[in-house]
C-alpha cells in the first residue's frame, strides 16, 4: 500500500514538473516576443504578447491547485514538501515574469504611438540574457543542478551592467533629443522591466538551491536587503 501510495506521487511530482516547463517556456517566449515587439516597434506583435496573458494565469492557477491536492492528499515527506513548495514559489515568478511581458508590449504600443524610437540601445542583447536565465533556471529545477544555479546568479551581474549602460545611453538620447523625452521615459521604464525578468530568474534559482540543500539564502549579494541599490 505505502509503495503504491508513493508511486502515484511520483508521477504526480513528475506531472507537476511537466507543467512548470509549459508554464516556464510560454512565459520565456512571451519574454522574446515582447522584446521583438519593442524593438521592431511592431503594433500587431505588442497586441498579440497581450493575449497571450491568460495563458499564463490558467497555468499559474492549475500548478496551485494541483500543489494543494498533493499538499492534502498524498502526505508528502520533507524532500517532497520542498518540490512543492518550491513549485508554488516558481509559478508566483513565472507569473509576474508573464505580467512584465505583457507590460514592456504595452510600452512598444506606447513609443509607436509617439513616434519614438529603440534602435538606439542593444534592446537584444539584454533580452537574450534574461531568456537564458530565465530557461537555465529552470533547466535547474528539472535536473536539481546547483551548477546551473550558479550560472543563473552569475548572469544577473552582466544584466545589471547592460541595465546601468543602457539607461545611460537613454539618459544621453534624452539630452540630445528633447523631442522624444516622452517615448524615452517608455523605454527607460521597459529595460526596467527586462532587468526585473532576470531578478524573477534569480528569484527561481534561489528555491531551486533550496529545494536542492534544505537551507533558504540569498545567492545574489546584490539583491540583499543590505545591499545598496545601483
């Protein structure tokens, strides 16, 4: 009886991890999707990251209630509450991950509708990092991959410092182009953004480590409530 009852939570488990990656790859394209749409300034591509955010909250609300089931029915042990716990934090990430999407898509509607523009920063090159965060801390879950953990925090610096230097360049273009000070302030606020994608990333490798070790700590000196923001 007790290893038939630990068979159906391990396929549980497994069922739940498989719904995290769904959830963790439609919120990673969102991501890519809405930073085309910012750089291309493309109305049509913004509208469709827009509609795209149910898919996100059905997903987030059926890892829930799914995590609730097992947390009341199927009597996990303490390795097996850390996954769960872990899973319900993640989907808390992935789902604001989802809203910062919808959010910069919002900001590319605003430039266009300005006139401004975003070709002036490497809008791509930011982008790209915070996907690879975002798909390597999940990769991290899925394998329970400290070394990925690891990976994932020592991103978070090369964002930050692409962050710092493009709201430099923003700053400057302020300066150099009053006219557009409107649709630079969109665009301030949606590398903002981008930067906060890759603190939710953090944010997933963090529990991943904890899941992994039984001990819950801060990996990124940065985001210590400590610690001076930049």
């Amino acid at each position: 009886m007790e290893s038939h009852a630990r068979q159906v939570l391990s396929a549980e488990i497994e069922q739940l991890e498989h719904d995290l990656l769904e959830m963790g790859s439609r919120a990673e394209s969102m991501v890519g999707q809405a930073i085309e749409a910012l750089c291309t300034l493309d109305a049509e591509s913004a509208k469709a990251v827009l509609l795209r955010d149910d898919e996100i909250d059905e997903l987030d609300l059926a890892i829930e209630n799914h995590c609730l089931r097992m947390l009341a029915l199927q009597q996990p042990m303490a390795s097996d509450l850390r996954v769960i716990g872990t899973a319900m934090k993640m989907i808390t990430d992935l789902e604001r991950v989802g809203d910062l999407s919808v959010d910069i898509a919002k900001i590319a509607l605003k430039i266009e509708k300005e006139f401004g523009q975003t070709d002036f920063i490497d809008l791509h090159r930011i982008g790209a990092v915070a996907r690879e965060m975002l798909l390597l801390s999940l990769e991290s879950f899925v394998k329970r991959d400290l070394a990925l953990v690891e990976q994932v925090c020592a991103r978070d610096d090369v964002v930050d410092e692409l962050y710092r230097a493009m709201r430099d360049q923003i700053h400057r273009h302020m300066r150099e182009q009053p006219d557009e000070v409107v649709s630079a302030s969109w665009l301030l606020l949606a590398i903002h953004h981008v930067e906060r994608i890759a603190d939710h990333a953090v944010n997933i490798a963090e529990r991943v480590s904890f899941m992994v070790t039984g001990e819950l700590k801060q990996l990124v000196e940065s985001h210590r409530s400590d610690q001076p923001h930049a």
